[in-house]
C-alpha cells in the first residue's frame, strides 16, 4: 500500500509542476459552471437580440450528456500526459522494478484517475445540469463516460510519444465525438451506423431515458467501450514493453 502511496504522490508533484494540467484539474467545475449559467445567459440573449423562442433549450439535455463526458475526460486527460511523460524520460520502467510492478502502474495511473474523475463529475453534474436530469440517468451517464473516457486515454497513450503527440490526438480523439450528435439530430434508423462510436451509446441512453430502449443503450454503450478498451489496452501493453 506505501508504494501504491508514493506513486500517486509522484504523479501529483508532477501536476503540480505543469499548469496546464493545473488548470484541466478544475477544468470539471469550469465547465459546469459555464454550462450552467453561461448557456442561459445565451439563450435569453439569442432569443432577445433576434427575438426567437427557445433556441437551446430544447438542445439542455445534449448539454448535459456532453457535460458529464468532458468532467471526466479532462481528468483521464492528465493521467494520460503523465503517463506519456513518464514514458519519454524512462520513468515507468523504473516503476515497474519496485514494488508497485506493472499492475500496481496501471491502477495508480489509470484506474485511481477514472475513480477520482467518476465521482468529481457526480459532483459536477448534481449542480450543474441543465435539465433536472434524474439520478438514475446521471450515473448511467457517468458510467458510459467513463468507460468512453477510458477508451480514449488508452488510445492517446498507446498511440503518441510525448506529451505534444498526446495533446494533438486527444484533439483527434475529438472527431468519435460526432457520435453524440447523431441520436439528438437523426430519428431514423441510419442513426445505428454510428454504433461503433462509445460517443453514439452515451448519447442514445440519453434520449431513450425513460423508454424500453434506455437499458440495452447502456448495455451496449459498455460492450462498445470495452472492445476499444481491449483494443488499446493491448497496445499500450506491448508499448511498455
């Protein structure tokens, strides 16, 4: 337990020392704040300055699906240039020889983060929603983000060798995010073809949210996160090694 101690310690001094990742720490509670108030406050300034109804209202829970995606895939973020960081100076293969080994790296590094980051967007989104969204909706929110943000930091850590490479595809990574359009903006069944997307899962839990159809979205939100989970999982695996 001391070693798994020290480790999230030395990750720690190493957020400490870059205010960049500072600054993405409390990038959840920023975000939930400018959601919160920020898009009302456009709102009422959209609908008075071209005198329209409701412009974004219609489109809160949308809002509030991308809200509780981003409060943790900024927290999955630091661990991810951490990670990379600890990579390019040959710190990990130092880690791996004390007693913290490589399943010990990846709980403090990836596991412990996605913990931290599920409960910080819990927090985030019970203040911060737009919508009044139920409880039992915000977690399975939560849920589907986190495996989605997961998917990601495995993506960028396997795939980029330093920290500007990492920023850059999780810039990319920006581009699955399509996915959450698609159920808000497509009713017909064309909407589907974007199921390989975890972005498409998160978002087809959230409009089928009080229908039959709300427990197989999860179901297979989770099913599709796992696979690139798996997927870059292997990656990084052999990356380290």
């Amino acid at each position: 337990m001391r070693a798994y101690v020290a480790s999230l310690k030395f990750g720690y001094r190493q957020i400490t020392r870059d205010n960049m990742l500072l600054l993405m720490i409390f990038g959840p509670i920023l975000c939930g704040v400018i959601f919160k108030y920020g898009i009302p406050i456009l709102e009422e300034y959209i609908s008075e300055r071209y005198g329209l109804g409701k412009v974004l209202v219609p489109y809160y829970l949308l809002f509030d699906t991308l809200l509780s995606y981003i409060a943790l895939n900024l927290i999955c973020t630091v661990s991810s240039f951490i990670i990379l960081e600890e990579h390019d100076d040959d710190v990990a293969a130092y880690l791996f020889v004390t007693p913290i080994g490589y399943s010990g790296y990846i709980f403090t590094r990836i596991i412990t983060p996605i913990i931290i980051a599920f409960f910080l967007s819990l927090v985030v989104m019970l203040f911060f929603n737009l919508s009044e969204l139920s409880f039992p909706l915000i977690l399975s929110l939560i849920f589907l983000s986190m495996l989605y943000s997961a998917a990601v930091t495995l993506f960028t850590v396997s795939k980029a060798k330093n920290k500007v490479e990492g920023l850059a595809l999780t810039k990319l990574s920006g581009v699955v995010f399509v996915g959450l359009l698609v159920p808000f903006f497509v009713n017909t069944n064309i909407q589907f073809l974007f199921g390989v997307l975890p972005s498409f899962w998160l978002a087809k839990a959230s409009v089928s949210y009080g229908t039959s159809f709300f427990i197989p979205s999860i179901l297979l939100g989770a099913i599709c996160s796992a696979f690139w989970i798996l997927i870059f999982y292997n990656k990084f695996k052999n990356k380290l090694f």
